[in-house]
C-alpha cells in the first residue's frame, strides 16, 4: 500500500462526512461563506497554511513556507442554482440551489488531497510545496479563477492540476486527453424593441416576434458559414421571451444563451462576428437590437507532461485499466484561465456506480458514487507529488 492509500484510507468517511455536509448546504457563486469557513477550520486544524480571499474562497499551501517547487491543485467549491431532486438523506437544505454539478466532490477532494499531503510533509516525505486552490464562482462567466490569479494563487507555481465529475465513467475511471479537452463558452443577451401592435395589422408594426424567430434560426447558420467549421461553434438558446397575448405583436423581446467552440482562434473573433450577424439580420425587420455578449471561458488546453503527470498518478492510484482516453467537450470551464498563465492539466473523475445508471451533470438528480471522493483525493495527492518529484511538467 503506497503511502497516500494508507492515510486516506484512515480519511475516507470524514470526507464523505464532508462532501455530504456540503451537498445538503450548498451555496451560489460568491456566497460560499459556509463552505469557506468549513473547509479553513479543517485545513487550520491539521496545520496548513490558509489565506481567504476578499471575496469567497480560499487559498491553502502544505510545505515549508520558501522551499522548493510549487504546485497547485484546484478544486471548486460554488453550488447551481437548481432544485435538489435526488431524494438522498443528505440532499439540499436550500431551496433552489444544489450541488449539481458534483463542486461537493471536488471541494471533499482536495481536502482530502491537502490532508494527505500535509501527512507527508509532517512526514519529511514531501519534496516542495503543494498550493490548494479552493475556488469560488466556477458556474458564472467569466469565473472565479481569474480572482484567484488576481490575488497571486499561482505566484511562482510552476504547473497546475484538477479534476472534474463524469458520470459518463464509473467510479474507479479517470478520463485523460493532451491538448484540448473542453471549448470555450461565451454568455449571449440580445434584447430586441420595435413598434408593437395587433396581429391582424403585422405591416404596420415592426414585427419583433417574426425577427425573433429569424435571429433564433439563421443567426447559428451565419456563424457555421463564417467561422472555419472546424471549431465546431454552437450557438443554442436557453431562454427566449416575448409577448403576453396571442394577438398582440410586442414591443420588447430577450434571447439568451451560449456560444461554444472547440478552439481559441474562433473564440478570438466569435463575438465581434456574432454582433455584426445580429445587427444585419435584424435590420430587414426595421427593429432595435442590443447585443450583450460575456466572454466567459477560453478552452482546457492540458500540456504534455502534466497530463502524463496526470497519468502516471492514475497508474499508482487505480492501476493499468484506471486511465483511459476521453474526447474533448463543448463544456465551459474557467480551469482555462488558469492554463493560460501556467502549464497544467484536468482530468475526468468517473462517479457511475458500475452497471449502474448514466446520470447529467447540471440536473437535480445528479447522484455520484461516493468512492470517487477518496479517488479524487488520492488522484490529485499522487498527481502533485508526481510533478514535484517526476519529469519536469512546466513545458507545454
């Protein structure tokens, strides 16, 4: 048994414990107080080192403070505004916000990875510096990473790691991809205003709902003609209103949704195509638009040798079959921002029971098999110490 299996064995209910504590008081974007607090009490109470931050979250660093290579591993902690629909004993306390996307999991992991890590080090066993990066606000645009690097989490880091729930994998499985493993994704609002009036008169108005309609269909054909299709740009609405009566033309309407795509270069110009497609194609219908447009995330690109990092970790944690090949997503993720300053990789963590069902992140009734928590710990413990101690990683 290798050394981070012995301690997390001995950790494995009381991070369970956690990941339900936090599951069933789940907490939004930059309202993570609770989990925050939680989380610092227990990392202050083995040792390590904590700084909050102005906003929510925090930062955590095992090691001697000024000695040796730094590495970081990120987890985040922030909750979805959804109804908890599992039915488990532990699912939310909160009405309207849940853990649906398995943050909980990712939270109780690094924990359990910092814990780890910390034994080590009391141990003499640790050769440089861990940073645990515990992450408000992934699940708004353009996320809470860019906080973190704003407040120097990644000073002197010299490469950085994190995982993300699959429940597409079972439980025992971590999916590894070089290069791109998930795309862009931009926030889209475009609200329309025109002269309203009665359907039976639809020429004496500006029909908005018509040019509403227009704008929904052709504006993701214009943008798969005028960005290379090998980005794969999808444009597909959430949410889409106007009108209060089936025979009035009204006067004001809202779109909104994502854009994606798989690469940076298209992400590069996506919004300033998206801006000028809406602006021609809504002029024939003689209404108003205002386009709001976020720039939300650019792709997870993983270098080289941190996913071999990555890899060589899987190996020790879940033996020849742990690892396999995954495909790149159209899922946003701000882990992005944090490759674009260092060299790093994200891995997919498998919650399916075997044989069991195949649930959707970001739905209520997300259930994850609760193994992969002391996986996920093991996971970015041998990780961070594979980079401290293997090949360098900070090449991409």
């Amino acid at each position: 048994m290798h050394a981070t299996s012995e301690i997390l064995t001995a950790l494995a209910d009381e991070l369970v414990a956690v990941r339900r504590d936090l599951h069933a008081h789940p907490e939004l974007a930059w309202t993570e107080t609770r989990t925050t607090q939680l989380l610092a009490d227990r990392l202050r109470a083995a040792g390590v080192r904590v700084r909050t931050l102005s906003t929510t979250g925090l930062v955590a660093e095992v090691g001697t403070d000024g000695e040796g290579p730094v590495v970081a591993l990120r987890g985040d902690i922030d909750a979805l505004p959804l109804e908890d629909r599992t039915g488990l004993p532990w699912a939310s306390t909160v009405p309207g916000v849940a853990h649906a996307c398995g943050h909980d999991v990712h939270a109780s992991a690094l924990l359990g990875a910092a814990l780890t890590l910390q034994q080590l080090h009391e141990r003499g066993a640790l050769p440089g510096r861990v940073r645990l990066l515990f992450q408000p606000a992934e699940e708004v645009m353009p996320g809470g990473a860019l906080e973190l690097i704003a407040a120097d989490a990644l000073a002197d880091v010299s490469s950085v790691f994190a995982l993300h729930c699959d429940p597409s994998l079972d439980v025992g499985e971590v999916g590894l991809l070089e290069g791109p493993i998930t795309g862009a994704a931009d926030h889209l609002v475009v609200h329309l205003s025109g002269r309203g009036g009665h359907t039976s008169r639809p020429h004496l108005t500006e029909d908005l709902t018509f040019a509403l309609g227009k704008l929904l269909t052709e504006l993701p054909a214009v943008l798969s003609r005028r960005i290379d299709p090998r980005a794969g740009v999808s444009v597909v609405w959430g949410q889409v209103e106007a009108g209060v009566a089936p025979n009035v033309i009204p006067a004001e309407g809202r779109m909104s949704g994502t854009v994606r795509m798989l690469d940076a270069d298209a992400w590069a110009v996506a919004e300033d195509v998206v801006r000028r497609a809406v602006q021609l194609l809504a002029e024939p219908y003689g209404v108003e638009t205002v386009v709001h447009y976020t720039r939300g995330v650019p792709p997870v690109v993983n270098a080289h040798a941190a996913t071999a990092a990555l890899r060589r970790a899987a190996l020790t944690v879940l033996g020849p079959t742990g690892a396999a090949t995954t495909r790149q997503s159209l899922g946003g993720e701000d882990f992005g921002w944090y490759l674009q300053q260092v060299p790093g990789a994200l891995a997919r963590l498998g919650t399916r029971t075997p044989g069991g069902r195949t649930y959707d992140l970001h739905q209520g009734d997300l259930v994850v098999d609760e193994r992969a928590v002391t996986i996920g710990a093991a996971l970015l413990a041998e990780t961070a110490l594979e980079a401290l101690a293997g090949p360098a990683v900070n090449a991409r």
